[in-house]
C-alpha cells in the first residue's frame, strides 16, 4: 500500500447531499449538525444548496442555515447551485466556494434542471466568469458520471467531453458524482484514466454514494490512482430519490476508519465523527447505514 497518498482531503456533504434525500429536518437540527461537523477535524463542508425551494423543499432554509452556524476558521464551507441564479444567492450570501452540478445523462439533466445538458454547460460558463468577478471559485460536479437511472450506463467519452467543456470555460475543479451507486473499482479506473490523461493537472474530487454496496472498494480504487479528494456523507446520511429505502453516500466514518488504518491521513478525529453520526441519526429519527456508527472503531474492546 505504499503508493497511496499520506493525505487525502474530506468534503462532508452529509448537511447537503445527505438531508436533501431525508424527510425535511427544523433549521437548528441542521445547524446542530453543522456546528457538530465543524468540530471534527474535517476541513471542508457542503453546508448548503441554493436551489429553488420548489423542487428542494428541504433546502428552502439555506439563507437562514448559513447565518446560524458558528463558522470553524480551519473549515471550507460551500454551496452547492444548479445554475447561475443559484450562484448569485450562494455569493449574495458570501460563499467563496462553490460547487454547481451538470448531469452528463441529458435525460437526468432534463428531469433535475428542465434544460438539457449543453444548455446547463452554456449556463455554467456564464456562472464562472460571475464567481471570477466575486473572487470565488467553482467546482464543476458532473453528476450520472458512472451511470444514469434513466439512461443506464453513460459513455466514458461522453462524460470527460462535459466534463473537458466545463475546464474549458474556466472551472477550478472537477468532481465526478456516482449518482446512484452505478460505480465499481473498474469503471472508477477508466474515468479517472481518461479524465486525468486529458486534464492531469486539473484537480479531480470523487462523489461516490453506497446504493449498490461498491462505495468503499471504488474509493481504494482512486486512491491506487493517487486521487486524494473525495466526498463523503456523515453516518451515511441520504438515500437515493430513484430507490426508496436504498442507502447514501459513503459513510464519512467508515473512510476515515478504513484510510487512516493505511496510513492515509484525513485530518478527521474518528471518534468525534462517530459522534457527530450519532447526532445524524437522532436528527433524522431513522436507523442509518454506516456500520462504524454501529459497531465503533476496530480497536474498540469491550469488558473481558
Ligand atoms: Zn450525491
């Protein structure tokens, strides 16, 4: 395991990715479990998403959430949008970070965002040169990278072409997000091959979600490629809108406690993110996935 890197970076999307797919929680949960997050030792938390409240009712309080948190200084906070429009609220409310996401399944783009693919690259590129004038930066998530629910398998090709558009018009970073859970180790190594022999510079983020059980063999897998950002979702929190009852993103938990076994450091205190699940797990008032929260750390003993 010598080749792995000895530091990765952890972007907690539980508050976002994770209760966007939960029944609607009160604002001081959310701010409970934000504030919970920001004492971890994770650097960088997906605290909120611009969207409209419409189709996301449970991200209507975004504004109200962002004013309330106790902002940790050794934490990045950002914001995920949809589109331009987004983005102006996410700067009108002084994020320096943001992430907006493009489906590379047009079908899945049409259903998220009403437009297709190359009208939301369009937007984006206007979206980036907006962030520039406010000296933010934007990460370009493209989403349905490994598969689509609508479509199914979506071509290598056609993802690194979204993806390279994006790069093109100015994009600072790139993330490619497992929607559903379609990913496993070998569809994980010829993505991240051909995007990284187009753009090796480019700095690359994994969004990798558990629907199918393959979330942690596909985050070893970038690791062996020396990918060293991913996304992860306290407790497992989330779940996938096309499966009821199907799990969410990885467990931030469970990666920490795998990696830093390898002697990959991520910075997180595991037992304060065990805690910080467990938090998760009251708000949202369900049992959820991550098997660390349940069974602890390996080293944990009990009484003899
Ligand atoms: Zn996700």
């Amino acid at each position: 395991m010598s080749d792995l890197p000895s530091l990765i970076s952890l972007r907690e999307v539980g508050p976002r990715d994770g209760l966007q797919n939960e029944d609607p929680v009160p604002t001081e949960a959310k701010v409970e479990l934000i504030d919970a997050l920001s004492q971890t030792g994770v650097r960088r938390i997906e605290a909120v998403s611009f969207v409209h409240p419409k189709a996301i009712p449970q991200m209507a309080d975004a504004d109200e959430v962002w004013k309330r948190i106790h902002r940790n200084d050794d934490v990045r906070y950002s914001a995920l949008v949809p589109n331009l429009r987004g983005a102006r609220r996410a700067l009108d409310a002084g994020f320096t970070e943001i992430e907006v996401v493009v489906s590379a399944s047009d079908t899945h783009n049409r259903k998220n965002v009403n437009r297709s693919t190359e009208e939301s690259l369009d937007d984006i590129a206007g979206l980036i040169a907006s962030a520039r004038d406010a000296d933010a930066t934007v990460q370009v998530i493209v989403s349905t990278a490994w598969g689509c629910p609508y479509e199914g398998d979506v071509p290598v090709e056609r993802v690194v072409a979204v993806a390279s558009r994006a790069v093109r018009d100015g994009a600072d970073g790139m993330s490619f997000g497992d929607t559903t859970g379609m990913a496993t180790p070998s569809r994980v190594q010829r993505l991240v091959g051909e995007f990284r022999s187009a753009h090796p510079d480019l700095p690359l983020n994994l969004h990798f979600h558990n629907t199918r059980g393959t979330g942690l063999a596909n985050v070893l897998t970038a690791l062996q490629l020396g990918v060293a950002d991913f996304d992860a979702s306290v407790g497992g929190l989330g779940g996938c809108p096309y499966a009821p009852g199907a799990t969410g993103n990885v467990a931030t938990e469970e990666l920490v406690h795998m990696v830093e076994d390898m002697g990959v450091a991520t910075g997180v205190n595991l037992e304060a993110m065990i805690d910080a699940a467990a938090t998760a797990e009251r708000i949202v008032g369900r049992t959820l996935p991550s098997q660390v929260l349940r069974a602890g750390p390996r080293t944990r003993t009990i009484p003899g």
